[in-house]
C-alpha cells in the first residue's frame, strides 16, 4: 500500500478537516453513530489519536469519489502500491536536484 497521500488539497477531490467535526459529517447512518461510540470510549491520548487517525482514513475514502474503483482494486489485489525504500529514494533524488 502506498504511503503518499492519493489525493491532496487542490486535487478538486473532497479534503476531510483531520478533527472530530470534519470526520464526523463523513460517515453516514449507523458509520457515524460507530464513530461516536468510540470516540466517546477512547481516553485521551494514543487510544484516543488512533479512534481519530482511522476514522479519518475512512472518512476519506467514504468522500472520495473514485471509492468504488479504489475499493475494487484492493479486493482485487491489482492497486497500485509503493514500499518505503521507493518513497525514500524519490525523496533523496528530489532533494539532490
């Protein structure tokens, strides 16, 4: 899986706000009422970080309007991905020019 962001400000794709109000109107019906829950479970702290940082990340692809392909193919196992040791040499090389 890669670890770059897919889509970013100024992509004209949907930007989630990483706090509790910009990830709670993503998720719909019974999602949003599971966001809650555990949220109001979590304790504040890494617990707490790790509640939010996952359901951002759903909030982000429940968002974005190419979820379904997305979705299909990692079901599939043919999406795109990228290692570390590929994201650090493109860094190194970007910062060598």
């Amino acid at each position: 899986m890669s670890a770059q962001v897919a889509h970013g400000e100024g992509s004209g794709r949907p930007h989630v706000p990483r706090t509790i109000g910009g990830i709670s109107n993503a998720p719909r019906g019974s999602r949003r009422a599971q966001f809650f829950a555990e949220l109001l479970e979590a304790p504040q702290g890494p617990q707490l970080d790790g509640v939010l940082t996952a359901w951002w990340g759903r909030a982000m692809l429940d968002t974005d309007p190419d979820r379904d392909r997305i979705r299909a193919s990692a079901e599939a196992g043919t999406l795109p991905t990228t290692t570390m040791d590929d994201i650090a040499r493109r860094r190194r090389q970007r910062a060598e020019q």
